[in-house]
C-alpha cells in the first residue's frame, strides 16, 4: 500500500514526548525536532498485528515465541549476511537498558569506558551512573566528515601522558550508524578500530540502532559479523524502536554471541530488567516479518528531507553548515561561525527561530557550537523550520 508522509497529523493529545511543547519550551509555538522519533504513522501490518494481540483479551505472563527468533535470525542473514544462533539473541525493553546491564556485566567499579566524542548524550551518564568512568575519544573532523581518531584511542590504551600506569578500560561502546554526526561505518573502519579494542582485550559494545536508516549507497556492517574473533568480543544492540518509529512499545534485540558474555548479561538483568512486554514483542515480529514495503517508503521520504535540507542550508542559510549525514534522520548542524555561546545558541534556535533541536553540548565536549536536527517529520513542518531558522539568522 502506499503510505501519505506528507499529512501533518497532530500528536499532542498522543502522550508524545517529543510533542509535549508547553512544558518543554514555555510555549507551543516551536516545531519540536529533537528526540529520535519519527512524526510518521508506522506500518499498517504492525497496527493490525497490535490489534489483533488486544482483542484477545488475556495479557497474562508471556515466552519468547520461536518465530520471534527465527525472524530476527533471518533479518540478520537477509540483510547484512550473518548467521547467528537463535540462542544467542536476548530481547530487551529499549537499548539504553540494556546498555546499563552490560556496563554492570563486564566492569568493576572504577574501571574505564571508550566514548566516541560527541556521541548520543546517554552514553555519558549511563556509564557513570554504573560506577566507571567515561574515556572521551574525540572524533576528527575532516573536511566535513567525521572519522575515528586512531592516535587518541592507542594513547587512552598506553595511559595518557604516563598519568597511569595500567589502562582499566574495559569496554567501547560505539555508535553505528552514528548519532548525532551520522556516519556509517565502513568495514575497514570498523576493523581497525575493533582490533586495537580487542588487542587490549577491551569488549565493544555496538549500538546499532539506527542500522535500516540509510541514504543512498550506503551499506550496513553489524560489528560482529566482521569475523570470529569480533564476534566473541563484542555485543551488538539492535531493534525496531527507531527503524520501525516503536519507542512507545519497545522490544529491543541484543545479540551476545560468546556464551560467558551472554551469560553474565543474563545473570546480571535477572530480576531486574524483564523481557519486552506482548506487545513490544508482537510489534518486533511484525515489523520484521512484513514492514520492509512502509520501510523502503520511509527512505525514499527521508531521502528527499535530507536532499531538501542540504539544498535549503546551502543556497539560504550559507552561515550554518550541514555535516551530511550517511544514515540516521538526525542532521548535525555546524553553528560555530554564529560565534554564539552554548546557552546563547541554545536560545537563539528556540527562542529566535522557535524551532526546537538538541544541543550539541549534551553529546560531549565536542559537540560544542553544534545543534541537531531531527528531520523525520512532513516536508511542509520541515520548510517552516528552515524558514524559520534563515528569518531568524538574517536578523542575527
Ligand atoms: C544511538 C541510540 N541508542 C539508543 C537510543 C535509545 O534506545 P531505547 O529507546 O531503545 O533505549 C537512541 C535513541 O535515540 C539512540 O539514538
């Protein structure tokens, strides 16, 4: 069926977050395009699965259904050519939680965790708040992509500038598809970094929830589908929540291919972190199994916004630089030749341009002077924002 993405459909009476004006901003007269959700109706086939779930009106204790797993496996093997067990899949209620397990899984109190800088904002505290310590490995900005900075994360291994004598670096947590700068990770990339982790027998944990959000020509590699050795070292943290717009019904899929590793995941959520409720799981299935024909529409949208967006910035608002993204609806905006402060920024684009973006500082010390921008949303609320924001530019 074809979908209509251009239809402005009011959320605020829907309980969305990101649509929950008054409180956020002080008044309801800014276009929200901050958190990671798509203002677009999901895929018919999940309503009607959801449906058909609460019309049977027993919502009692639930297992894990084997075609569940048997469609995670074959999405695996379809799209990015990797064979994994069944057994090695658990399924989790979001990503950030199940990044909080693995943190207090495989770390002791005081160890050391590797954060690209910047990087998705909860990382930082998620890390903290499990005792350790956050590492910032601040990415390079080369000519308007982003790339690893390889020379840092040797020298946070060998201790910095003889500050230590043994790294405790236990663990990466990497962000593939990147948020907020948008990169795709190439293999290559992703290979040299894993083994500088992996020699100094550091874990990575891979956040690819943005995995199915890709533009043109771009290619996903799940992290552990590199080879053997990166698939007994690493955790890769996938699901429908951003793919398929299903954050509200989470049901995330965490894919430990080591069975020690696994094994303390498990031990460590036990009684703490349940599994994703019936819905959550009813929702992931059917995403998998038939949403792949809402999917490819959503890109295609996408993929005008994204074009739209860098045509606007670069013929109308020339002050402000697109970082183009390779994946991910999440634009990183560079705002540093505005020459305004990070609170001064922040207030210029809500308060000016009454358009409400994440700021750059939340997601590291490099993300200074940066906004980003969420353009999952019709094209007309799109336009206004960008109108909005050259108005407000032109009388800076
Ligand atoms: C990279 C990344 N990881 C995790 C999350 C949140 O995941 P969840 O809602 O499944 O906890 C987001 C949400 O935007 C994200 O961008």
């Amino acid at each position: 069926m074809k979908y209509d993405f251009d239809r402005v459909i009011s959320r605020t009476e829907s309980d969305s977050a990101k649509w929950n004006l008054k409180p956020l901003y002080g008044n309801e007269d800014v276009i929200p395009m901050w958190v990671a959700d798509m203002d677009f109706p999901i895929a018919r086939p999940i309503t009607e699965a959801l449906r058909k779930r609460t019309e049977h009106e027993f919502y009692g204790y639930s297992y894990t259904r084997t075609s569940l797993l048997e469609a995670v496996v074959s999405r695996m093997q379809k799209k990015y050519s990797w064979k994994i067990e069944p057994e090695w899949v658990v399924f989790t209620p979001g990503v950030i939680p199940a990044l909080n397990v693995a943190i207090r899984a495989f770390t002791h109190p005081g160890d050391e965790v590797i954060l690209q800088d910047p990087v998705y904002h909860p990382f930082w505290s998620t890390v903290e708040q499990n005792g350790c310590r956050t590492v910032a490995n601040p990415m390079l900005l080369n000519h308007g992509r982003y790339q690893f900075n390889l020379d840092d994360l040797e020298k946070k291994f060998s201790g910095r500038e003889g500050m230590r004598s043994a790294s405790r670096i236990k663990l990466m947590i990497l962000c593939n598809p990147h948020n907020p700068v948008g990169r795709v990770w190439t293999t290559q990339e992703l290979t040299t970094v894993g083994k500088t982790i992996i020699s100094h027998d550091a874990v990575m944990i891979s956040d690819e929830i943005h995995c199915e959000l890709l533009y043109k020509g771009q290619q996903h590699v799940p992290f552990a589908s590199i080879s053997r050795e990166f698939e007994q070292n690493s955790v890769v943290c996938q699901g429908d929540s951003k793919t398929f717009n299903l954050a509200g019904v989470p049901a995330s899929t965490i894919i430990i291919p080591n069975a020690k590793l696994r094994h303390a995941f498990n031990n460590t959520r036990s009684g703490i972190l349940p599994q994703p409720d019936i819905f959550g799981m009813v929702a992931l299935e059917a995403a998998y199994r038939e949403g792949d024909e809402w999917l490819a529409q959503v890109l295609g949208y996408l993929q005008h916004n994204l074009d739209f967006t860098l045509a606007f910035f670069k013929e109308r608002i020339p002050r402000l630089t697109v970082i183009k993204p390779e994946g991910t609806y999440l634009v990183w905006l560079d705002c540093r030749n505005l020459g305004l402060d990070n609170m001064a920024l922040r207030a210029f684009f809500r308060e000016k341009a009454r358009v409400g973006f994440d700021d750059g500082y939340i997601f590291g010390p490099s993300g200074a002077g940066f906004q980003r921008m969420n353009i999952a949303c019709p094209r007309a609320l799109l336009e206004e924002a960008l109108k909005r924001i050259e108005s407000a530019v032109n009388h800076l």
